[in-house]
C-alpha cells in the first residue's frame, strides 16, 4: 500500500510539473510569434538561442504608434524556470518626424521588464511589470527612468500563438 501510494504520489508531481510543457514533451520559446496585447498593439515575435537558458528577441509593431518612429524592441529572454523566463527588451522613440540634429533631441530609449510563460507549447504569455521611458544617455534597467508608460493597473498582459510549422491548409504540392 506504501509503495502504491508513493508511485501515484511521484506520477502526479511529475504530471503537475509538466502542465506548461505539455506531459513528456519538452517546450522551446525558439521560433516566431504573433499577438500581443487585445488592444491595439499587436507584435510579431521573434526568438534565437544565443546558449543555453539565454535567448534574443525581436518585436516588430503590427500597428502605427501614435508618434513618428517606434524602433522594434530587441532584448534578452533569460529561462528562470521550467517554462518561465524574464525579458528585458528596449526600443528607440523619436518623438520628431525628422532625424536628431547635431545637438538637437535625442530619441527616448524605452524599456520593459516582463514575466514570461509558456502556458503550452504553442501559447507564451508575457506580463509586462516594467516600462520606463528614459532620456538618450540614460541606462535603461540602471538608472531611475523618466517616466513609465504602464497602465493605471500597473501591468500589460500579452499573449502570442507561435507560428505552425505545418500548414493543412496549404494547397498539396506535388512531389518532387
């Protein structure tokens, strides 16, 4: 009875741990991603081993931001766990149509810190704690920002699907 208890015991933490990964398979945030937030800002994400536990990531906007130019955000994603990592990911805002002059207004460096989780192998949601808008010269993470460009709820929840690597519902190509 002991031992039957100890192996359903052992059978259902292994289960619990497996929840975000999916039971015996092993989940990778590598690969592109589309979604965001529900309204409006809408991304495709990007993500590349660098080593072991450590990935970069880029976010190309899907939307026109309501300033002349929004660099994508490029940054780092950092496994903390299994199926949980951290982002810290920056990108440039010029607040003027035209390029900074000589002497003239630097753009602003924004920054994010966000939580991320693969809920399954195909769903990852990211819950941005962070965003500090910073003068050029500041660095960003380091010094205390300007300002913040989070919601009065204090935080920005985002969802992406990845993108599938089959396609049922392509045309079938003919063998080659």
């Amino acid at each position: 009875m002991r031992q039957t208890f100890l192996l359903l015991s052992l059978l259902l933490a292994a289960a619990v741990d497996c929840g975000a990964q999916g039971l015996g398979q092993s989940c990778s945030p590598v690969g592109t991603w589309y979604g965001g937030q529900e309204s409006p800002a809408k991304y495709l994400l990007t993500i590349v081993p660098i080593r072991p536990g450590h990935y970069g990531v880029r976010y190309d906007q899907g939307f026109t931001p309501p300033i002349p130019k929004l660099s994508a955000w490029s940054g780092n994603l950092i496994k903390v766990g299994r199926g949980s990592y951290v982002n810290h990911a920056i990108a440039l805002a010029n607040m003027s149509a035209a390029p900074p002059a000589a002497g003239g207004i630097n753009p602003q460096v924004w920054a994010i810190r966000a939580h991320v989780r693969l809920v399954d192998c195909d769903t990852l949601q990211s819950e941005i704690d962070f965003f500090g808008v910073y003068s050029w010269g500041a660095t960003p993470f380091v010094d205390t920002p300007d300002g913040s460009r989070l919601p009065p709820s204090g935080m920005i929840t985002e969802t992406y699907r990845r993108i599938p690597a089959t396609c049922p519902a392509c045309p079938e190509q003919p063998e080659e």
